[in-house]
C-alpha cells in the first residue's frame, strides 16, 4: 500500500501555519488522501499584518515572518544583472533578507524532524522560501532536493543580496531551479508579473521535468474554494503527475 503524499506548507509574511490552514482549505480537500504539515516562521513579525489579515485573523495571532526585507540605499543605482533572452528580465538585487540564513537553518532542522517531505507548498513570502531552498539544493549540491515537487501560490521572484549567489551564475545570467513545479497566478494580483517569471525560472521540458501554472481571476490569495472546485481537482491531478503513485 502507498504511503501518504507528505506536504509541508510555509505561511506568507506576516501571518502563521494556523491561517495557512485555512485559506489552503480548497486544496487540501481536493488532495484528501495527503498529509498536510504547517509551520511558523521562526520571527516574530516586527510590524504589524496587512490590515486584512487582522481584520479576518485577529484572534490567530502572533504572527511570523522568515526575514526583513530592507531595502538597500544603493538599490537605486545597483545595475541590473544580465539575462538570456529566453530567461525573462533581469533582476536587481534591491533588497537585503533579514534573517534569512536563519529560516533556511531552522527549516532544515524542521524538514529532518519531521522525516521524509514530499512536496513544499508555499503562499507569498512562503513561496519565495520554498525556491530559496529549492536553489539551494541545486546550486550547493549539485542535485534536486530530496522532496519531489514544489507548490507556489502567488509567488515572487526573490530579489535579495544574500539570493543572487542560487539565482545567478558568476555572469549575472539567471539559473533556472531543476525542481519539478506547481505555479498558482491570481491575474489581479499586482504581483503577477513577478509570479510569471518565476515560473520562468523553473525548470520544464526543455531538462526533462514537469511544470504547471494555473491562473485564476482573483488577487494576492488562494483561490476561492467555491468557486475554483475544477481548478483545484486540475491542481491535484498535476500533482498527481508529478508525484506518481504516492498521492
């Protein structure tokens, strides 16, 4: 008998694993047969949530972050690295992730508590953690990470002075993640844009591997469960795809 898909889920900035619980609700009932586990980012927030998180989850608090995004005085100035043309824009480094090398630490030692993880899902900030790690399997270790696919809902590209080492080779030029992906767009979200080209910087055909993107209508969120019943089934069947026998 198969075991049990295992998917750890890393929440957005300035909330926690318990709202990732409930905005994932669509997804995790079209992957019933799964293992959901959720975390909290290992800092507390340092400033307050988005108003409407406070107003939907006031009483879930604290809340967490994985980093500081400071802006860096010279990101005005800083030139943006080159890319291939096929790769999408370049990115600027325009911001420093504070307490990222921290997260990345922490989320391992979660990661080996917890035992073997098949697929990271992450929403926002969560997202952007999740291809960190991703990168930093295939650049430090010259492999794909030990969990079989990815999920990134309302994704970004990271674009951090501790990143540009994973994302970047010593040209500037932008590395694609050899990790199979799962690529959920809100076409309002304002940062779609970003979302679209991090689905660029995935690995797909071209090295052999598997890629989804999914877009809906709504915004920065998860798509709304009652309205997105088939996109959701359309969700874990890809990821059927991906991860075999195991869902």
């Amino acid at each position: 008998m198969a075991s049990k898909l295992r998917v750890l889920c890393l929440h957005g900035w300035r909330t926690n694993g318990r709202i990732l619980q409930h905005q994932s609700e669509g997804l995790r009932k079209a992957l019933s047969g799964a293992d959901f586990f959720f975390l909290d980012a290992p800092f507390l927030a340092t400033g307050p949530a988005q108003e409407i998180v406070r107003t939907f989850y006031e009483k879930e608090a604290p809340f967490f972050q994985w980093w500081d995004a400071i802006k860096r005085e010279d990101a005005a100035a800083a030139p943006a690295s080159s890319s291939s043309a096929d790769r999408g824009p370049p990115l600027r480094a325009i911001y420093s992730y504070d307490g990222l090398e921290h997260s990345l630490d922490f989320l391992l030692g979660q990661i080996h508590q917890l035992g073997p993880i098949d697929v990271l899902l992450g929403f926002s900030q969560g997202a952007a953690v999740v291809t960190i790690m991703n990168a930093h399997y295939v650049k430090t270790y010259g492999t794909p990470p030990p969990w079989r696919a990815c999920v990134l809902v309302a994704g970004f590209e990271p674009r951090a002075i501790e990143t540009k080492h994973l994302l970047e080779d010593a040209f500037g030029n932008r590395l694609s993640i050899d990790v199979p992906s799962i690529h959920v767009i809100g076409s309002a979200d304002e940062l779609a844009p970003s979302s679209e080209s991090l689905f660029e910087r995935y690995a797909g055909q071209e090295k052999g591997r598997k890629k989804f993107k999914f877009v809906h209508e709504e915004g920065h969120k998860f798509p709304s469960p009652s309205r997105h019943r088939e996109l959701y089934a359309d969700i874990a069947k890809a990821l059927e795809d991906i991860a075999g026998s195991r869902l």
